[in-house]
C-alpha cells in the first residue's frame, strides 16, 4: 500500500516535470532575440520622394510630388506649403534604431497587431511602410517596423511628427519685409494717399513726418499712421474660407468690388554699402457681404424694417488664390483709415524752442510775448551765462503754464463747419523756422460744453470748452501777475 502511495507521487511529480519542460521550451521557443545597435533602419533623399500618405486615428492623408512641387492626391487645388512638407519629411528622411528585436512572433506585445500609425514613403517604383506601434515607457522610445520579424525601438518618436490636420500643410499668404514705408495708397469707400516726408515745408513742425497728399500736403499723425501700417503688416493669414480665389465668384465674398484696397509700399535696405534699395509692396482687398437674416428675409415679419443689418468679411493679398475670414473687430480697425482718422488730434503741436513771439487775444484784450536775450536788457556778471527771456509789456515771466495749456487742446471730434458764434479767443505763434513760419488758432463758442476751432483759417474740430476756459486763464493770470 505504502509502495503503491509512493509510485503514485513519482508518477504526479513527473507529471509536473514534464510540463515545466514543455513551458520552458514553448517559452524560449517564443523569446525575441534583443541587440542593442544604433542603425540606420532607413534612409532617403527628400528630393526623391514622390509620393508620402500616412494613416493616423482613422484619417489619411496623400501628397504627391511632380518635379519637386507637391499636390493632395485628392485636391489637386490645396496649395501645399513646399517649407512645411519638407521640414515633415525631413523627419523621416534618416530614422535610427537603438534597439533591434528580431524574430518576431506575437507583435500585439509591440503595439504592432494594429499599428497607431502607418506611412508609406515613395520614391519612384519603390515603396517604403512604416509601422508605428506602442510606446515604451521603460526606454522612452516607440515600437516600430518596415515588415518582416524585426521590431525596432527608434531614437525619435515618429508620432509626433505626424498630423491628421492638412491645414498643416496650407500655403498660406506672406507680406513682404522692408525697412523703411514709402507710401499708403487706400481706395475704395475711403481715399488716401500717405506719404513720408522728414525733410517736408508744408508743416510748422517736426512733430509730423506723414502727409496726406491727394489734394493737398496735410499732416497725418506719426504715432496713428505708424500704428495703422503696422496692423496692416502683422496681419494673420490662416482662416481661410476659399483657396481657390479664381474659380469662384468674387462677389460671394464682396471681393469683385472692394470696400478697400490697401496698398503699403517700402523699400529694402541693399546688403552691399554701395548697392540700391529695393522697392517692395503688397496690396489688401477687403470685401463686405451683407448677410441677410431669416427675420429679414420675412416680408411679414413685424421686424424686418428694424433689424440692425448682419455682415460679414474677407480679405485677399493682391490676386492671389486665397480668401480669408476676417473678423469685425480687425475688419474696423482697418477701415478707420481716412483723414480724420489719421490725422493729428493735438490742435498744435510746436517745438517751443523755435518760439519768437506769441500773440494772444481774449475779447478786446490783445497780449504780445516776445523774446529777449537777457544781455540785451541788462549787464551780465562776468561768469553770467546769458539765457532767453519771455516779456509780456517789456517785464520777463513765465509761460511754461500757458504753453502746457496750448499743448493740451486735443480735438475730440473733426468737423468742418463755419464759425456761427463768438471768438471767445485765439492767438497765433511766430517761429523760428524758414517754411511755414506761423500758426493761429481761433477758439469760437459753440454750445455749453464744446468749442468750435480754426486752425491757420480753417475749421478743424471741436474741443471742450474747458480746455478753452483753462488756456484763458492762463494767460489772464499771467497779464495779473505783471500788474501786481
């Protein structure tokens, strides 16, 4: 009995025996021989390529190439940005390995059963698959194969590079560089024609270095004209709503007539010291639809009639190929382009250090400032530095009040209206300047809170009326203070 137990435990170990034999050797029959290499597993010229697709997250996408210009095998209409497919490309252009696996049986332990993303590379008659597969997080690197048994984890995560966006891949506008602005030319529902003139005579000042110049030299202010060229340069061209500007009709996109169109010219400083400027320019058509809305389109809607109109607008450089969405608010800011939105809103802006005379009238009251060098009224001491003096009747003060309440009149609304009321008061600047030597201001009433300017005759805006009632008292003050 006792020996019967001990064959049947002999036996049952075997068993066991036999099976952990049989394991082991279905184990090692299945291990995947590892190698630690740095290999190029595949290497191609950019240049050669015909033809790249890759399947990502369900979505595909295909270019191919004629000549080295590359084209969407499914629209041959998508501009291809030729930069942007070869910075992509070039990131499969030499791929590396660390590691090789070879003999492959089961690759669902690599992500390889149902690869994440496949790309198939061109050149001529020859065809390239890669496989990606999963990510290593041990050694940081994906699984990925060309066919066959052998796995490879790469240097570089492939997958990041690969995009289901063909936008990506858009050839989007670009406005030419320069280093110095000529000119803005604006036509359509507003005409302009800037320009820059630093050496200019038709300007009291050198605050302003920007004229308006289709009917006459007017001033335009620097720091607004500036502003305005540099929405202008910095805008962003990637909403498009049609690549394909010349098949469809401009009208849909209020393009067949303009609401504006834009042209900024400048120059390129040459890179030889004796070489010419280049002169460079690009043009903006900006179009306005009108987009009629259900209510609107009612007859028998009750408010029809009342309803504020919906629009909506694009942008295109030149004739090119691409029309852009472009929202309201950039859309206002480049129409705020007329004169009076352009020009300067300071009433006068002089350099106080060309001043010769100042001439202020306040109702019957007439004041005359003049200048005077202090050795031509008194004996200097012998280290005495002589200095300009400002009289009023021949006794020196100080204007610096009255000269900070003239450089505070701002117009705060441009009209062209003729004087109906009372010059409440002006005054008129002599300055040491070979063109255009003077300015007068008059200050007229105008209602409770405004008052109505003329600059050198002609009407210009409206200031407040505080502004006007402070700049009287300044000079009232000042004829006192010599009186006392």
């Amino acid at each position: 009995m006792k020996r019967t137990r001990n064959l049947i435990i002999v036996a049952a170990v075997f068993v066991v025996l036999l099976a952990v034999i049989f394991a082991e050797s279905k184990i090692s029959e299945h291990i995947d021989s590892v190698t630690s290499t740095d290999e190029i597993i595949l290497a191609l010229s950019v240049d050669d390529l015909t033809a790249v697709s890759w399947t990502y997250e369900e979505e595909t996408l295909s270019f191919t190439s004629a000549d080295g210009v590359w084209q969407d095998e499914t629209d041959a209409d998508f501009p291809v940005d030729a930069d942007a497919m070869a910075e992509f490309l070039a990131n499969f252009a030499e791929i590396h390995s660390l590691f090789t696996i070879t003999d492959v049986e089961d690759y669902s332990q690599y992500g390889l059963d149902e690869p994440q993303c496949v790309v198939t590379l061109t050149v001529g008659e020859q065809t390239y698959t890669l496989n990606l597969g999963g990510y290593s997080t041990m050694d940081a690197q994906r699984y990925a194969s060309l066919g066959g048994t052998t796995v490879y984890l790469l240097e570089d995560d492939l997958l990041e590079y690969i995009t289901t966006d063909r936008d990506d891949f858009l050839q989007n506008d670009s406005l030419p560089a320069y280093d110095d602005f000529v000119s803005l030319s604006i036509s359509g529902d507003v005409s302009l024609n800037a320009v820059y003139d630093a050496e200019s005579v038709y300007s009291y000042t050198d605050d302003y270095n920007y004229y308006e110049t289709s009917a006459d030299y007017l001033t335009l202010d620097d720091a607004t004209l500036e502003n305005y060229v540099s929405l202008l340069d910095g805008l962003s061209f990637t909403d498009y709503a049609s690549y394909t500007a010349s098949s469809v009709t401009l009208a849909d996109y209020g393009l067949e007539n303009p609401a504006l169109t834009i042209t900024v010219t400048g120059t390129v400083e040459p890179e030889e010291e004796d070489g010419e400027a280049e002169t460079v320019a690009y043009t903006l058509n900006i179009g306005v639809v009108e987009v009629v809305t259900e209510e609107e389109a009612d007859e028998e809607s009750e408010n029809a009639e009342e309803a504020e109109p919906t629009y909506v607008y694009y942008l295109r450089v030149g004739e090119s190929e691409m029309i852009y969405n472009l929202d309201s608010t950039t859309c206002e800011a480049i129409a705020a382009c007329s004169y009076n939105d352009l020009r300067p809103t300071a009433v006068v802006s002089p350099d106080w250090d060309t001043l010769q005379s100042l001439s202020v009238t306040i109702g019957d009251e007439s004041y005359e400032i003049s200048l005077a060098l202090r050795s031509e009224i008194e004996e200097l001491e012998e280290d005495e530095e002589d200095e300009t003096l400002y009289l009023l009747d021949s006794q020196e003060v100080d204007i610096s009040t009255l000269t900070a309440k003239i450089d505070a009149l701002y117009i705060h609304s441009f009209v062209d209206e003729a004087a109906e009321k009372v010059l409440e008061m002006s005054f008129s600047l002599t300055l040491d300047r070979e063109s255009y030597p003077t300015v007068s201001v008059e200050i007229y009433q105008y209602d409770s809170e405004n008052c109505l300017v003329y600059v050198d005759g002609q009407s210009v805006g409206l200031i407040t009326r505080t502004m006007m009632v402070n700049l009287r008292e300044a000079m009232t003050s000042l004829a006192l203070s010599i009186e006392e």
